[in-house]
C-alpha cells in the first residue's frame, strides 16, 4: 500500500508492507548482459559499454550484438539477439533511435527482461522521438520488459556477486556503501568522480534519463531495501509522481542516510503577495516538507552533496553537536571553528580534567581553548594522546581536525596515530590536510584507515555537521498521530451536509462547523440571511452573542477581510450593529454579512492545510495576523503530526530575520493547546481526502490554557 | 595625511599624498640577508629558510650565521653577523627567543635594517615572553630597523630583480599578480598552496606573527603602491588600530583588487536589543563599512577567496552581470545556473539573432536557452563557434563553461578551442572540468592559456560573482561629499553653547540646535523649565506650537520613550496638556518636560551615527519605529557621504527577510529628501570629531517634498 493510500485508511503512519516498485533484479542482477550496437570502434557507445562490462568483472555472460562483426574486445559477437546462447536478462542498446523499437521486439521475443537505452533522439528532441518513445514504451510493455531510458547513461552495481558496469562512462567501479541516483548523466558522473577521489566507493549507480518507465522514485525504493547500500545520494531535476516518491523517501529514510540535490533553486518562486496557505506553500515546500518528514537532507551544492556522502560512509554517527576542534596551525583552525559554529554544531565546552589531561601531553606552545591548537612543533605523540582524550571524554561528540604537514615533523608519523586514535573510537573524526603533493602518504594513509579528509577547513566541519543532522534526524521518534481525538464519521457527515459552491468554497458556518467536529473551536457567530430582517438579525445577535460584536462581510476571493475594510470591529451595541451593516452593505453589496463574538487578548497564530498531491496534505503553522508576510515566519510539515511534530513545526514558524522573543516566549507557554489544534487539522486533513485548501487566520491562542479559538476560516474541497 | 586627519580637515575624500606607511623596502627588497640559526640540520627553521633562499633564486648575498659551522647548503657560514663582508639589509632570526634581543643588537650594530623574527616564544605564550617582545622591539628602534615578527612566518616577494623567499614553508616561490597578506602562517601556505594548484602565482606574501612592529595595515598600505599586484588577498584575526587599516584599505582599493577573510565571524555578536546606533553598530559593522568604502570584497571561506583571486588574477573583469551559461552535460550546467543566480548573477538574455547563429553551429541535440547546452556530442568547432557567437554578443557581459570530458570527443581540440576563443574576448571566462587524470591534458591546456579552472560548477559561478562584484566596486564613483551645505562655524559655536551633562549627552534643546545648524529640521519645541510655572508654559506652547502637541519626559539612557510610557500624543487643549505633564511629572519626577509640535503622516525613518573608532565616523540610515528591530533593516556607512551613497545606503536599508514593498515604494519618491538629511548628518559628524553617537529616530520624511523633520534626537559627544 501507498503512502497515500495507507494515510487515507488512516489507520497508520509508518509505511509497511512491500515495497510497491516492480522487481528490478534483473536490472540490476542480471545473469547475462548482451549489447546491441556493439562494436570495435573505440570512441563508441557500443565499445566502451562492452570494454565497461569487461573490466569491471562481470559475473554473468556478456553477449555483444552486431550485425557483422565477429569479435569485439575478444569476445565472440553474435549477428542477432536470438543467436545468443545463455541467458540474458539485460540489454545496452545503443542503436539509433528509429531501429530501437524493433530490436526490443526482438529482445522481448528472445527472453530478455530488461534495457537501458542509451540511444537519444526520443521524447527529449520533439514530437517525432516522443512517439519512438511510446512504441518503445509498448513493445517493452508488451513483452514484460522493463526499461531505463532512453537517453540514459546506465546503470552499475558493484555487489562482488555482482560487479555490473552497464554505462558508457569513464569512471571505474569501486565498492562502496554509497548509491548514486541521479537524473543527469553529467552529474552522476561528477559525483561518482568526486567520490572516487575521495576514496569511496558506491554501492548502485542509475541515471534513468527520460525515465519513460523506471524512474527515481522507483529505483529509490529498491535501494531502499537494498543491504549494501548505506548512504543514497540523489540528484532530482524534477518530480513526475509526487505520491509515488514520497512513499520512496519515506521508505529510504527509514534505514539509509539520503542526501538530496534538487536542480532549479532559483528563481526563488515569485513569493505570493496574498497570505494563503497555497500560496505560501509554493515553489519546494511539499518536496522540503516530504524530505523532512523521511529524514532527508537537502544539500545545497554538490561539493557539499560529496563531503556528507563521504563523511557519512567512513565514519559513525556523532551522539550529538559536541564537536571538538584541533589544529595544528591557528588560522585555519579558526576557519574551521567558524565554519562548524555557522553549521550549527556546537563547540565543545571541555571539563577541567579533560583541559589538565591535554596540558600534561603537550608542548608549553599548545594552546588549549575552544579550539585545541597543538602548535605545528607537535609530533605522532602529541597528536595520539590529544586525540585519545578527547574522544575519550564524555563531553565531545566528534572531532574535526585540521593539520598542515611542518616539513620539521614526522608527518606519515603524525597521520598514522590520528588514524589509530579515530579508528579506536567510535565517536566520528573528520580531517582537513593542507599540504602538497611531497607529503601525498599523509593523505593516503588517512584514507586508507577510513578518514574523510578534505583540502579545506571549512569543508572539513560542514562535512561534520551533515554527520551530525544525520543523526538527529535517525533519533526523531516516527510519528504516531492520535487518530481517536478525531471522530471520522462525524466529519464525514458535517462535510456532506455543508453548502458548497462551484469553485469548491464551503460557506463560512459550514467552515466553522467543520472546525467543530474536528475539536477546534471558533467564535460562535451569527448569520444574516439574505431575506431575513435586520431587526431580527440583531435581537438574534444580541440574544446569542452578547455586544461587542465583530462584523464581517464574506466573499471567496477576499482573503484580507481586514485590510479590505470588511471586518468591522468593537460593534458595542444595536445601534452600532444597524449602522455597520449598512455601512458594508454599501460597500459589499452581494457577499454574506455575519457577526461574531469578539475575542479580545491571547496570541494571533496561522493554521493551514494545502493539499496540492494526492493524498500528501500540508499543514501550516506560524504567526498570524500580518506577520504571515514575514518571510519563514510560517512552515510546513506533511500531515499528519503528532503533539510531538506539531511542537516541532511551531517551533520551525519563527521568522529567522526577527528576535522573535514574543512569539517565542508567548507561544512556549501556549504551545501544547496550539498544538493540539495543528494535529486535529493534520487528522481532518487525512481523513477527508477532498480538502484542498484550509486557512485558519487568525486562531486565536488564549493564555492559561484558555483554548484556541478561530477568528476566520476558508475551506475548499474539490 | 591619514584618512581621519583628511576628513577632519573637511576638504576632502579622496585619499592623498604619499602612504604613510614607513619604507618597507629592506624587508621586501634587500641587497642581502644574513640567516641567524642557519644549520645544517634539514629538519630546522634555520636550513629551511637557507634553502628556501637558495631554491628561489635569489638575486641578493645570502649569508648563513652560525656559531660553529662552516658551510650551510653550500655556502660559506659565518660565526657572527659582524663577520659577514657584503651589505645586509634584512636578517632572518630562527634563534631560540632569549637571545633575540642580544642578536639583534649585534644586527644593529652591523648596520642591519629590517628582520624577520620567526622564533615563538613571544607575547603569544606569557608576560615573560611579553617582555623579550619588548626587549626585541626597543633594541630595533634603537637601531632603526624594522621588524616582521616575531612568531612570524616570514615574506616573499617573487619580483624577478629580487625573487625573496625569507621563509620557512614549503610552497615554491612561482611569480604572479597576487599578494597574500595573513595573520596565520597557517592560513598564507593554505592560499599560496590552493593559488599554485590552480595555477596562480604570487607578487608578495607575509605573515607578520605577532606583529610588534611592521603590522597588516602597513604591509596592505605598501602593497598599495606596489605595481607588480594586481590582487590583494588578505586574512585578518584582528585590527589593532582600525584608522590605520582604514587609511590603508582605502589606498589599496584604489588600484586593487582587495579581497578580505577576516576571522572570527562567529558567534554573531549577541544582538542588542536596543535600537540605538551604537547597539545596531555591533561585531564587525564598522570593518565591514571601511571595506565597502574601499571597494573590498569580503569572502566568507577560504575557498571562495582562493577562487575568487584566481578569477580575478586570470581574467578581465566583466562590464556587467548578465553571464552566458554553457556546458555539455545538462545536469552540472543547471548547478552552475543555480549557482550563478544565487550569487548575484543574471542569465544573459540572448537576442533572436545570437540564438539564430548557435542554432547554425550546433548539432540537433544542443538545447539553446537560458542555459547553452551544447550536448556531449560537441567537438571543437561546436564549442569555438558557440563560445565567439556568445563572447561577441552585445547581451553577454561574461561566460561560464561546464565541460565533462566525454571518451568519445577529441577533449583536448575541446580545450585548445576554448582557450582561443577566451584568449580573444576581452570578455571573462570561467571553467568548470568534470573529468579525471586520464583527460589531465584538458585542464593544463585551459590553465596554461589563462583561464581559471574549477572542479565544480558552482565553484566556477561563484567566481564569476566575484569577478563582477569587483568589477561593480571598481565603477563606482568616488563619494564627492558636498562640503559647502554645511556652516563649519556655526556648528562649533552651537556645540560650544550646549548644555552637555557628564555622560556626554546634549540637552534635548541643543541636540535640536546641532540638527538645525546642520540645516535638519525637527519639529519645533517649548521646554518646561524647573522653575516655570505650569500655566506660564501652557500659554507659550499654546502661543508657540498650536495644539495638538506632543509631550515628552526626557532623561539619558531612556532610548523608547514611546514603550517607556514618556510620550503623550495628542495632546489637544491647555486642559489636556496640564493632565499630560502632572501624568509624566508622577512618573518621571526628575526628568526634562517639553511639549513638542505634532506631526501627522510621512514616512518614518531612523539616522543615526557612531563614532567607534576616531576619525570613523559611520552613518546610519533605516526605517523607524520599531522596524529598527527588523534585522538588516539598517544599513552602516563610513562618513562622509554624498547624494549618491546616501541613496545606496538607504536602498541597501531593505530587509531582506521582507518584501518591503511599501518603505521601496513610499522612499523612492522621497529618496532625494531623505538623502540630503542623511548627507548633512554624515557631514556634521567627520566636522565634529568629538560627535560620539546621534540617534534621530523617528525622522519624518513628509511626502511631496515636503522635507524632513526629526521629532526625536539624541546627540553623545566626548
């Protein structure tokens, strides 16, 4: 079942059951591989696939296809696909795109299971390759094969049982823990290089190209239940199934580190003028909001995207922020102190004992501060015994180290003991080496014990702080939302019974009623009917509500009732109420006139829900009134939460530019009534799959756990 | 004359005259240099600088000091420095720090003129050291020499005539237009280290340690004047004397590039809840404000400052933002985009006819849009061609390129192709390579033609930022400020007939004067004095002002009067105004009445100046009211300012974590009203020197060019 699906029945959060992607073992184990388009011609596809294949060490048969050849790389070619002995269950095909219909006919008649086309000129040229796409799409279809591609570079899998180099790319195949899954061939290859460089191998390797069939989000969650791989590095350009990737990364996050690059970070999404939750929630808040929930990281650029892949696979988990920093040289000890304090790890307030157990190992030169700087004078000894006591020490969570290489040291001497001490201990070391080429045995020899090492200091602590946002994000309990607060039937029922118009808009008392049934409570109102008398209208409102009252003239469109001059407020008795209808009949001929109880102090908040996937609503919290237009002064989550998330979420609404002491202050006493609000709204959002679009502007929060009360409410449904 | 004695002479803004830095020439450009501690020992300070001496070339007498040894490298030593025969402009100290003082004495007396001083042991480690600091510094100025030092790395100057390498690190000495000035030792080898792998040679380089005499300001302000650098790349830990970094800064901007990495960016300065001028003036607000004047840049990591001087050592700058984006691999082109937005950047526009002639040269499967992908299929002739097309192009100020090396192109005609048509264009262009060692020919072609290369596309970007971000700092015209608004003398003869209390602060009454000798209108003011009758100034503000009126309590260190409760507005009647000074009079016993006239509408503003640092005088300039709390909606400069700045500033008073639509919109109209106010502020503080702070807040800005109207004003001066 579906991540949607399983949110509808409402019934659970955590995804479980199989995974829903189609088996693609035979994409990725196959017994034999044959190549259509083969050949001995070196600058080719249809080589270098074969040459990729072969050095790798495939494990099952490879089988080239040309139509005259005899040999290619020393092995036998075969003149067609069906003249193959073994068997296969995966073809390269890199023929022109016009012939590559047929051949997977053939393919498909001869028993093949699965293709990559690496051949262009389909859907990514025009019209023309669009409808070869199609055939392609149909024959496979047909033949219940499964297809990357066209237009794809590949795919690898370095499992030893395995060992498939199906790409025409450059870079070698070496096992690692890291899986690359990426939409651009170009940057598949720059992160598997960049990788490589930095001595760390990859587990799977697909870059789907047009993805008419296999698409990232399936080929996430088969990694997602893959054993060898451990950390999955992802480059999107952009999402086709919204509901089918999200079910991926929920799935991926629960037992693999996923780091996330998304292309298109700019423009920044012309920012709504008007405060809606839709509109708030454009450009890549559902994408943020499903990476958040699964525990993803966004990463802002590939060179970061490398140094966490690189942190993550060579080193454990820190417990914490605690981060210890060492240097030998002082300046870019600072740069690195600087950039992991920017990064948000926090720096190490070492014990007394901890202070005196460095003092005594080390040289009068070495300066124990925030930042333990051993003076460039210092050797393999005094390198050992700082690096044993502070990852010894209880209030250290990991260590960054960055060292040159004095040429008046021992400095292979120096990285064998760093490597010792990080080995020996289970709390993360991440290092920065400046150096050139004459000392390359410092850098190997950290390499080879496991070390991510990085040229510069500061790549060095944000490649720390990826570890440390890794972990706190496995440590976050799943959420486990309280359905039974709701009553689903009840909401069913008000939903059916409500008034709603043809852009899907339900009347204002039927918004406030909805509200009700889920347990939020509004500020009773009291509303004038089209035929009914005004005096009736105010002896009702006098009798029901009690002056003051506010008065609001409703129309869909009018988001700001407020700034439009729609709301009048501080309506102290009969007469007041006579001339403030009037006055806004006037001025609002045709839209629904109501009063309302006027709620006087507590603290203006925004609720919302925005559905714009299937069955993966949003829900919004933040500061209401006209700080919505602060920018990040609200944020969204993927519904539902628990109080625990809700808590989160408010928390995430403060508007970084502003000292937010207020709302800060204020809401932390307030926080659990508002919460408790958020969660029914995500619950409601869930239950009834139609919602579309929920704001709730203000909810006042009443003080001494008076309850939140909504001031206003639009609901659409579709 | 220094840059704080310029302005307060008043006369004028461009720095003039001859540096006042002392002549640096025996440290950067000896006849000879005696190497005290010179050893045979490889793994010594004192063989190293020999060698390094020796390796570099030169052009000078080298001569190695040591007690016992005869020859040092090869070169004959000599027992002490009064036995060397040739003249010895500099000496180079690697002696253990008790004996400095003593060899220094023996320098003196040889007729020595500058050393270097790389022995620790200094005011770095203690009192004792402290005072050998001392020792050391007393005996040079007794001899009239100059010194780097101690704890000090040493200098290079890589001039053909000269070719000094007087340090003891490993990074060869390769000529080139960059001079790197850095505290750290550790942090000069990572540039100089990270400039030769990118193929970037340096001018000058020093680390003056702990600085007791030559120290970063002098070495930037004799850069200034050194025509062989064209970049100055600078880190600086801390500024000791900030006027003189001022007046250096702003001479080096003047012909340089200047690119600053200043440490210690964290924590960010606990920000201060008042809003007053000096509060907002936190952390490095004054350093970043000499920058800005200058035309620096400050770079945010080592990296980027690497980057940032190689660009601008290889390339011309751009006459523009608008950057063509080009590449061969779809995915690694959209990261540089990104990037290239991100940092500041726009995407050329290309016109009908440039897309017309790449549509000519390109292969079917080159997409020509914002992004110029060329497809990996593209050879020489396509990258030639599309490179002149869009080089030439009048909507194309610069170029970034993002190439992979795909096995089936011929990379290096690629390369060679690239080079050519960069060499040609008096247009920048940055490269991004995605390849490995297999291609390294593609790389040392583009490199050795001029071009800087990077591994990652955003790194490319990001360079290109800086390349125009120098370039728009370069075009800026010079501040002209507009001397003659201001009446020098009667500002003085107002501030010497001002009440000042021992704190500094002016009366209320003369604080208004200040702003109106300045030609600042405020809104005009009845005091209540001690001894007055009530009714006496009942009938002179209902005389003088009119009703209704404002009345405040004013007493030092109430900063929101408004929160504080210490202003009543309209104040309507004589019967009103008694009630509203019994009110403040049962509140603030002590404090100074006065009435004030009312001044509805306009748009309120806050100005304001601090003079931290002598001769420094900033400005301020944002929106009033409590939009003052709003972070970055004040913006800082150094005094004094012309229209032009004036307006800068003011535009650059945005909050950027709002759409501050309606403060763009309403200040546009105003801007010149505005900019005059803030232009005579920043005037009446370089004449005062002993203005300490002014806070204006609010200041009206009446819209139709009605003027502007200080309604409150405090004014420190020491």
């Amino acid at each position: 079942m579906s991540f949607a699906g399983a949110l509808r029945q409402g019934a659970t959060l955590a995804v479980e059951g199989q995974p829903p992607a189609g088996d693609l073992s035979f994409l990725f184990r196959p017994r034999g591989v044959a190549v259509l388009g083969a050949s001995s011609r070196e600058l080719s596809i249809g080589y270098r696939v074969v040459r990729n294949l072969l050095d790798a060490g495939f494990t099952g048969g490879i089988y080239p296809v040309h139509p005259t050849e005899r040999e290619v790389c020393g092995l036998p070619a075969f003149h067609s696909i069906s003249d193959v002995p073994g068997p296969i269950d995966l073809v390269n095909v890199a023929l022109r795109a016009d012939r590559v219909p047929e051949a997977l006919d053939a393919c498909g008649l001869a028993g093949v299971r699965a293709a990559i086309i690496h051949s262009a000129g389909f859907a990514e040229v025009g019209p023309q390759g669009a409808v070869l796409e199609s055939q392609a799409l149909e024959t496979a279809r047909r033949h219940g094969m499964r297809l990357l591609g066209p237009n794809a570079q590949g795919l690898m899998n370095s499992d030893p049982d395995v060992r498939l180099y199906a790409s025409f790319t450059f870079t070698p195949l070496v096992p690692g823990p890291v899986t690359i899954l990426a939409h651009s061939g170009g940057v598949a290859e720059l992160l598997n290089l960049h990788l490589r460089r930095a001595g760390v191998g990859i587990r799977w390797y697909a870059s789907p190209g047009n993805s008419c069939d296999v698409d990232l989000s399936e080929l996430l969650a088969a990694a997602a239940t893959d054993e060898g791989t451990r950390v999955i590095l992802m480059y999107i350009e952009s999402v086709r199934d919204m509901p089918a990737f999200a079910d991926a990364a929920l799935r991926a996050g629960r037992d693999k580190a996923l780091l996330v690059l998304k292309a298109g970070r700019t423009p920044d999404g012309a920012r709504a003028v008007t405060s809606h939750t839709g509109a708030l929630a454009s450009g890549d808040v559902p994408f943020d909001a499903i990476l958040n929930r699964a525990g993803a990281l966004r990463m802002p650029t590939l060179r970061e995207a490398v140094a966490a892949a690189t942190a993550i696979a060579r080193q454990p988990l820190p417990r914490g922020r605690r981060t210890a920093l060492v240097c030998n040289a002082g300046g870019p000890g600072i740069a690195a102190l600087d950039d992991a304090c920017l990064s948000g790890l926090e720096c190490a307030t070492l014990t007394d004992a901890t202070r005196a157990s460095l003092r005594d190992s080390q040289s009068p030169f070495a300066t124990i501060g925030a930042l333990v700087d051993l003076a460039a004078t210092a050797g393999p000894l005094e390198f050992r015994s700082a690096l044993n006591t502070l990852l010894a020490a209880d209030e250290v969570d990991g260590l960054v180290l960055s060292m040159v290489t004095p040429f008046f040291v021992d400095c292979d001497a120096v990285a064998d003991a760093v490597a010792l001490a990080a080995a020996t201990s289970d709390k993360p070391v991440v290092v920065n080496v400046i150096t050139d080429g004459r000392w390359s045995g410092v850098e190997d020899r950290l390499r080879s014990s496991g070390l991510p090492v990085f040229e510069f200091p500061e790549d060095a602590s944000r490649a720390m702080a990826a570890l440390t946002r890794v972990a706190e994000m496995r440590t976050r309990l799943p959420v486990s939302p309280p359905w039974e607060r709701l009553d689903r039937s009840r909401l069913e029922a008000v939903l059916r019974a409500s008034r709603i118009n043809s852009d899907g808009w339900l009347s204002q008392g039927d918004a406030y009623a909805m509200l009700a049934a889920a347990g939020i409570p509004s500020a009773p109102i009291v509303v004038l009917r089209d035929d009914a008398q005004l005096s009736a209208f105010v002896e009702t409102v006098a009798r029901q509500l009690g002056f003051p009252v506010v008065v609001k003239a409703d129309m869909p469109g009018l988001v700001h009732k407020l700034a439009a001059g729609a709301v009048l407020l501080n309506i102290a008795d009969r007469a007041s109420l006579v001339a403030a209808v009037t006055a806004l009949r006037s001025r609002f001929g045709e839209a629904h006139m109501y009063a309302q109880r006027q709620v006087d102090g507590g603290i203006e908040a925004i609720l919302g829900v925005v559905a714009q996937y299937p069955g993966l609503p949003l829900v919004m919290a933040g500061q209401g009134g006209t700080n919505v237009e602060k920018r990040g002064s609200v944020a969204f989550a993927l519904a539902p939460l628990d109080d625990v998330a809700a808590l989160r979420l408010i928390a995430g609404s403060r508007c970084p530019a502003f000292d937010d002491t207020a709302w800060d202050c204020e809401i932390q006493g307030e926080g659990a009534q508002l919460a408790d609000a958020l969660v029914r709204l995500s619950l409601l959002a869930v239950i009834l799959p139609t919602v579309r679009e929920i704001d709730i502007n203000p909810l006042t929060v009443l003080p001494s756990g008076g309850g939140c009360i909504a001031l206003d409410c639009r609901m659409r449904v579709s």
